[in-house]
C-alpha cells in the first residue's frame, strides 16, 4: 500500500528496538483524490485484528 500509494499510507518510523516496523501508516490529514475512505480504513483496521486476535475472539467478531 505504501509502494502504490505513498501520499495516503506510510511505514512508520522503527523504534531502536524494531517496534512499528511492520505497522501502516495512514494520513488523516488528505484531501481531493486523496481524501480519507472511512470504510477502507475500518477494513484495514478489521484484517489487522483478525491477524493478531485470538480465535475465541475472532469467533465472537464474526458472531459464532
């Protein structure tokens, strides 16, 4: 996303000791073409979760 897009999304920069070096960055502040998608930024968030979250609470997520 960062590679095809980088006036909407950005690697933050790593701590010292590598944290955020796997995050994504997104801009709020874009306008035009480049203005937020609310609901691309919740689907980011929402595969983001599923990649970490435990079973159990993926389940409850998807209301099993």
């Amino acid at each position: 996303m960062t590679a095809s897009e980088p006036s909407r999304f950005f690697h933050p920069t790593p701590s010292a000791s590598g944290v955020f070096s796997t995050w994504l960055g997104v801009y709020l502040d874009t306008d035009g073409d480049d203005r937020i998608d609310w609901s691309e930024v919740a689907g980011i968030i929402e595969d983001a979760y599923r990649t970490v979250a435990p079973k159990a609470l993926i389940a409850a997520l998807d209301g099993c």
